[in-house]
C-alpha cells in the first residue's frame, strides 16, 4: 500500500523515470543547479539545464555524472532525491522499490556508489541491471530465448555494446565515448578551423540540426554564434554538414572499433544469429542522421534504429518490474525480489 515500483534510467544527460503500471513519468536532463555560497540545490533537471553557461558565480550547474557514473555523490544524492519525490507526488510514508541502470563496464565502486545513493535518496531496496541488457528488454529483443541478440546503445556519456542470449550478456565492451564526446569534438573543430570558442549547449543544438554520420542528398548550413579567441569579440559563423561529419570521424570510429570488438568475442553460432537478425541502436545518439548505414557499412550487419530509441532503457527496467521472475537473470549479484 504504501511502497511503489519505480525504474530509474540514470543517464549523463538525462534521467527517466518508470513507474509500474503507469510507464515513464518524469524525463529530465540530469542537470542541477547549486548555490555555491550555500551548497544547496537551487533547482532539477530542465530549469538547472537552461542555466548551463549562463550562471553568475553565486550559482553553478553541475551534471553530477559523468561518463555514465556518478561523479558527485551528494549532488547525484539530491537529484535521485527530487526526481524520486517526484514520482511519488510528495506522499508522506511512500517508499519506493527502485530499478537502476549502470553501465556494464563500472567497477564494484561505482556500483555501490549508484546502490547508496539511490538509498540516500529514499528508495527501499535497490536492484541493478545493466544498462546494455535494459535497452535490449526495451527494445523489444527476445532476450530469454537461445538465440544472439546485440544492442548497442550509444547515450550521453558511454556506449554500450552487447551480445545477449538466454537471459544473459554473451560479449559486451563499454566505452567512455559517446553524445558528450560528440559535442566536444565539434567545439575542437570549431576552436581549430575558426578560432571560434562555443559552449556545450550550442555544439548540441549544431549536432542535433545538421549533424551527420554519412553523406546523404541533403547538405545544409548554419550559423553559429560565438567568442573569437583572437580579437576577444562576440562572432558569428556559418559551418555545414560535410564540417560536422568530418569533426565526428574520430569519436564514431572509436564506436565502430567497440562494435568490432565485441563481434570478434562473439561465438559462431550467436555471430549466426546475428547476420540473420542484425543489432539494434538504442539511446538519443542513435539519431544521429546515416548512424546505421555507417555502422551497416564499415561491419557488414543490417542496423536497425528502435522505434522510440531514447525510452528503451527505461522501458527495460519497467518490463523487469512488470515480470521480474522472468527476468532474474538479467539482474546483477546480490539482487533479490521486492
């Protein structure tokens, strides 16, 4: 009566959250905003991010993870606690049942970092998945059955790739390379090129506009703003796709060596399976314009993008709580039932 189930996806750039029986109720970029004066969060998610860059000294805006772990403990405490209190629309004596994704390449100590801050934040009992194997239940992909299946979810801070079959993770790699390593690299080649320093949020908004992982019909331009590092002075610039997509060649060809990787640790039978059905893009990079067909072309596989690529994470932790007999074995040790 006064426990609920909820599922959280904890992602460097955003959280979802998952509430049994209602599906995913909060998406919030995982941002706070602190006042530094007095070290208390000012404000959560979407209003913490629109301040990224734009506050005064009193204030700072900081993404308590990084990499797709926790890298400020306190601050990623106080963010679980708002998006936690949130889902239980302030209920006095609710406690909640927490599902949490990590990625499948932390060490015993991020693992527990995740565990005692999600119970420092309120939850009751703490059950992990991993990240690779939530996207996949998401997804859609008949993970329990004796047959390869391989995701690869690209997110904000890691890229996860596995090979999964009878309820498990075959053959997996996990990169510290991803959306974030995406938008550094073209605030790199705009600083080179241009002498042109841009923030965070405007690298993001060229991605999200023109960027490109393969040439296609459609070309275009746009106009970005800001410093000159030579004169010191506010300055406009127009970049184009071919620009975009030569600045993200190197962090794509990290991806796609990760990808490789984990096929060439892929036992015949499953890498079978795999020709047949082909892998699956899950996470917000995954919509990065021609990302299939490059990665179709450099390993040979159908690519497939899932229908609602950024949910499927969250999705996966909602199926586990749904049925989670059924999905046991996708939990990691020391995980038991509600």
């Amino acid at each position: 009566m006064f426990t609920k189930d909820i599922g959280i996806d904890l992602g460097t750039a955003n959280t979802l959250v998952y509430m049994r029986g209602k599906g995913i109720i909060i998406r919030e970029p995982s941002v706070v905003a602190v006042n530094t004066k007095t070290d208390k969060a000012r404000c959560v998610g979407k209003e913490a991010k629109e301040l990224i860059g734009r506050t005064p000294g009193s204030v700072a805006a900081i993404r308590p993870l990084k990499d797709g772990v926790i890298a400020n403990f306190d601050i990623a405490t106080t963010m679980l606690q708002e998006f936690i209190r949130k889902a239980l629309r302030g209920r006095l004596f609710s406690k909640a049942n927490v599902i949490i994704c990590i990625p499948s390449g932390v060490t015993a100590v991020e693992r527990r970092a995740v565990r005692e801050s999600c119970k420092n934040a309120g939850a009751n009992n703490v059950l992990i998945v991993e990240e690779p194997m939530a996207a996949a239940i998401g997804a859609g992909l008949p993970t329990n059955e004796p047959c390869g299946s391989m995701i690869v979810d690209i997110g904000g801070g890691t890229t996860e790739v596995a090979v999964i079959s009878l309820g498990g993770i075959v053959a997996s790699q996990s990169i510290r390379c991803a959306g974030d390593e995406f938008d550094n690299a073209i605030i790199s080649f705009v600083r080179k090129k241009y002498n042109l320093l841009i923030g965070e949020r405007t690298a993001e908004s060229v991605k999200l506009e023109i960027g490109s992982a393969y040439p296609s019909g459609n070309e275009a331009a746009v106009e970005i703003k800001g410093r000159n590092l030579l004169s010191g002075l506010p300055e406009n610039i127009s970049v184009t796709s071919a620009e975009i997509r030569d600045a993200l060649v190197e962090p794509l060809t990290r991806v796609i060596e990760a990808i490789r990787a984990t096929l060439e640790k892929t036992p015949p039978e499953l890498s079978a399976d795999i020709i047949d059905h082909g892998m699956t893009l899950t996470g917000g990079s995954a919509l990065l314009r021609g990302l299939d067909r490059l990665i179709s072309r450099e390993t040979g596989i159908p690519v497939y993008i899932a229908e609602y690529p950024l949910d499927c994470v969250a999705e996966g932790t909602g199926r586990i709580l749904e049925d989670i007999s059924s999905y046991q074995d996708a939990l990691t040790e020391n995980n038991r039932y509600f």
